[in-house]
C-alpha cells in the first residue's frame, strides 16, 4: 500500500544535509524513495503504509537532527 507524503523540515542548512535525510529514509524498511528539497524545506516521501508510519519517518528525520514543522 503505497503512500507519498510530503514532510515540512527546519534546519536544513545546506544541500548535503538534504542528501544526508535521503539516504537515512531510503535505508528504513518500506520506505520506496525519498526526494528532499533543500530550496523548498520539505522531503517528499514514498513509502509502505503497512511497513512503516509517518511517524516512524518524522522520528527518523529528527534523529537525524533536523526539525519536522
């Protein structure tokens, strides 16, 4: 059950750092592809809604020191 949502960030301070939250959600089970724009504050996400939450995804984004607005 395929699912795209955007999720809005703080504190992307630069382009690698959208690159750093990329490559931290594409390595979590059920997430497909995670597009993150530094210009735009936000990553777009497309994921398994029956293998991982939202929530799960936000938490991740925030243990990876970014802040989800």
């Amino acid at each position: 059950n395929m699912t795209k949502q955007v999720i809005k960030i703080s504190g992307l301070d630069c382009a690698s750092c959208a690159m750093v939250i990329d490559d931290v959600l594409e390595e979590l089970d059920g997430v497909k592809s995670a597009k993150t724009s530094f210009a735009k504050e936000q990553v777009e996400v497309e994921f398994d809604n029956d293998k991982i939450s939202a929530d799960d995804i936000k938490k991740t984004v925030e243990s990876a020191g970014f802040s989800v607005v």
